[in-house]
C-alpha cells in the first residue's frame, strides 16, 4: 500500500502540542483567578515558558509568553523588586492616624 499523500495526514502534533498547551494555560489562569493556589501558579509559570520556546509558536507569541513568564514569577528577592512593590500582593497599607 503506498504511503497517504501529505493531504491526508493528520495535523503536526506541535501544533496541536501547541493548543493543548495554550487551552490548558487559559483553563489555569481562569482557576487561579477565581482562587489563587500555589499548584495553579507554578504550572502557568511553566506553561508560559513551554509557549515561549515551542517551535511552532509565531515570535510575537514568543516574546509575550516570555514577558509574561518574567512578570509572572516577579522579582527573585524583595531587594530586587522596585521600592513600594514588595507588597504587591498585600492589600494596600492602611494611612497612618495620629
């Protein structure tokens, strides 16, 4: 039997790697939004950097995904982060009474 013609076979599996990995970063930045989990982050971290090397994604999908993966894991220390956004992720500091 001869070999099917390039019409007839399936779609790149990177491609389709591509979208599952793309669905599946949605599905998770969805969750987290309605409840934060450190599980939930870690692996958006992940998926983001999975989006920024994979070879089937276009450039400009690169550079965002790895802009969104520095953003997303934020500074390493809190000496590293910009004065005042060490507690970005605190409610805001109440003004002080005398």
């Amino acid at each position: 039997m001869p070999p099917p013609a390039p019409l007839d076979l399936p779609p790149s599996t990177a491609a389709t790697r591509l979208e599952s990995i793309l669905g599946g970063t949605l599905a998770l930045l969805t969750h987290y939004a309605r409840m934060p989990n450190l599980a939930a982050s870690d692996r958006i971290a992940c998926n983001l950097a999975l989006i920024a090397r994979h070879p089937e994604a276009s450039a400009a999908l690169q550079a965002l995904c790895t802009g969104l993966f520095t953003n997303w894991l934020g500074p390493l220390e809190v000496q590293d982060a910009p004065l005042g956004s060490e507690w970005r992720d605190v409610w805001p500091m109440p003004p002080a009474t005398q």
